[in-house]
C-alpha cells in the first residue's frame, strides 16, 4: 500500500514538474511567435522524396521480421554465416545512425540496424503502455530469432542502450558481448533522477515528455529546428563533419513522415511512475554477468563510478575514449573486447 501511495504521489509530482515546462514551453512559442512571426514558427517544408543518402544502397538491405505484435524494419549488410551485430538506436534517431558502423563491421558480422517500434518503417501500435520498457526487450529477443541466430553482439546508444542493458541482464545467454554508448544503466539513472537535483534539472525534457501533444509540437516547430540543435548544436551536437546538411535531412524527412508519438511515448511509458517489470527469475537484481564495453562522454564521469557499485558488475570494462568528439567514428575505430 505504501508503494502505491508513493507511486501516485511521484506521479503528482512528475505531472506538475511536466506542466511548469510545458507552460514555459507555450511562453517560449509565444515570444517566437512575436519576435519571427508565427509563419516562421509554424513553418514546415514539404517533403516528398527521401534525400540520396537514405536511398543509398552501398549501406545495405532493408528488411522485415515479423514479430509477435509488430513488424521490425531492418537495415542489414554482411553475410548471413557471421556473427550477428544488432546496433539498436537512441531518440530521437533511427537505423541510419548506425551507418558509419555498418560500413565498419560488414565483414566481419551480419550486422543488423533496427528501427525501435513506432520508428520509421517500423510498426507504431498505438497507446503508450505498448512501448514499456519491457515491450522493447521482448521486440529484441524475438527480432534474434527471426533472423535466425541464437546470440548477438548487441550495441545499443541512449535509449537503445537502457534497452540493450535490460535485454542483457534479462537474458544474458542470448549476448556475446554488450557494448554500450552514453547511456547509464537503468537503475544507475532512476536512482540519480530521484536523488539528485542537478541531474533532475539536466533531465527537464524527461518531465516535459510526460505531457500529451505539446512535445509533439516543440519538435514539429520552425521546421524541425530541435534536429538541428540536437545533432549539430553547441550543447549535445556531433562535433564534426559526420553530420552533413543531408544527414539532418535524412532525420527531418523521417520524422516528418514517422512523426514522433511513437518515440515520445518510450518517456511515458518509461519514466511514467509505473513499477518496474519484476524480475523475471523472481529473486533480487542479477546485474550484469556479459562482457560489457561502456563507452562514455568524460562528463558524465559521476554515472560511471556508481555503475561500478551496480550488483553484478564484475565483467564490465568502462572506456572513456570520447571525450569531447564524435562518438559515432569513434566507436567505428575502436574494436570489439575480447
Ligand atoms: C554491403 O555493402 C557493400 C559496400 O558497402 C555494398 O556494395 C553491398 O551491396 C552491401 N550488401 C548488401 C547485402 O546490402
Ligand atoms: C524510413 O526510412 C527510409 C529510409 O531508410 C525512408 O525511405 C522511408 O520513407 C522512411 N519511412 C518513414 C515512414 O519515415
């Protein structure tokens, strides 16, 4: 009962948090409305043909699993007799994230990037209790299956790495290696997200996100002008030329067609304030047993040191390679643990 009385007293709290930004957000849109004009604001390109990059078929095939509730959308190079890499996606991207690494790894895996339910040409079953958290992971498993293997190297960035933590403590057997890109594991950052102000006030998106139809909008705005800051901005941007005018238009023109309730839906379903999936072997927190490589932005330095503490972490190899550049080339350069 206590839980229950604390689960609806986080909700309240992450509902208020959420509307405070939210009306920020409206006075935001106001004062561009004012100082751009509202055409500007509301503006938004037609686009009606994918740009050459998402057509290039030097990257690889397209693909389709059918899985128990969804259909997967796949891009896959390199032949079907080798490993398999499965690259899984952070928000708010998609398969073609991966392109640098499906270019890198195609000889010596079938490497595999996925589009995440409600990701471009992948399903988007409506609701957002269909994109729990748990929902993904069985996406994974089922998705090994269907391309016919029985284990992986499974990579995963942002959101496609809390997913790809979870897979790999839920079914350890399945993951050869567990490579990670900037994403703490899941625990790790609920525990910082409670008990910390500033990590609170860095996650301020995550509260935003709980909102209905607003997020939507923000994104939709000025013509996907949040892409821009995202992927080339000074703050959280690809510091490089990895990022062409083309490659933001890649993303654009998804979304554009895709929209973004699917993906926003990850956040309400994920940080809503429901309990987290019990346990499936029923005991306490197994922790991770695969070998894992962590490759991290040195400021987030702090999330490291408790991961070390998470249960079960004996196998994990924590590299920051990154510092300040581009974690995409990178990782394409660096190689596999051992
Ligand atoms: C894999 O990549 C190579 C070169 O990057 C390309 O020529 C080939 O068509 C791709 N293979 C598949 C199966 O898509
Ligand atoms: C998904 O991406 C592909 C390129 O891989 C693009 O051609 C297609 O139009 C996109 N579909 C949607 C629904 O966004």
């Amino acid at each position: 009962m206590g839980g229950l009385a604390e689960r609806v007293i986080q909700r309240i709290v992450v509902l208020m948090l959420g509307s405070f930004i939210g009306l920020l957000a409206l006075c935001k849109i106001v004062i561009d409305c004012v100082k751009v004009g509202p055409s500007k604001v509301f503006s938004q390109q037609k686009r009606n043909k994918p740009p050459a990059c998402l057509e290039d078929s030097s990257l690889g095939t397209h693909g389709y699993a059918h899985l128990e509730d969804i259909r997967m959308h796949y891009v896959s190079n390199g032949s079907e007799d080798k490993p398999l890499m499965l690259l899984v996606h952070g928000f708010p991207e998609f398969w073609y994230s991966w392109r640098y690494q499906l270019k890198e790894f195609k000889d010596r895996y079938r490497v595999v990037a996925v589009d995440l339910r409600g990701y471009n040409e992948t399903d988007k079953p409506a609701g957002k209790s269909n994109y729990k958290t748990a929902k993904l992971v069985a996406d994974i498993k089922q998705l090994i299956t269907a391309l016919g293997y029985s284990d992986c190297v499974l990579v995963g960035h942002d959101w496609g790495g809390v997913v790809c933590w979870m897979f790999a403590e839920t079914f350890p057997d399945l993951v050869n290696h567990l490579i990670i890109l900037n994403c703490p594991n899941f625990k790790v950052f609920q525990k910082h997200l409670r008990s910390s102000l500033k990590q609170a006030k860095m996650s301020w998106y995550i509260y935003f996100f709980q909102l209905p139809f607003l997020p939507e909008l923000m994104f939709r705005l000025q013509d996907y002008a949040i892409l821009d800051q995202l992927f080339r901005g000074k703050h959280s941007g690809v510091r490089s030329d990895r990022m062409s005018d083309e490659d933001i238009e890649a993303y654009k023109y998804t979304f554009s067609r895709s929209g973004l309730t699917g993906p926003i839906n990850f956040y309400r379903a994920g940080f809503g304030g429901e309990r987290r999936p019990p346990d499936q072997s029923g005991s306490r927190s197994k922790g991770i047993s695969v070998p894992t490589l962590l490759l991290w932005v040195q400021r987030m330095q702090r999330w490291i040191t408790d991961l070390q503490k998470c249960p079960g972490n004996r196998r994990q190899k924590i590299k920051d390679i990154l510092k300040t550049e581009d974690w995409r080339r990178k990782t394409a350069c660096s190689s596999l643990p051992g």
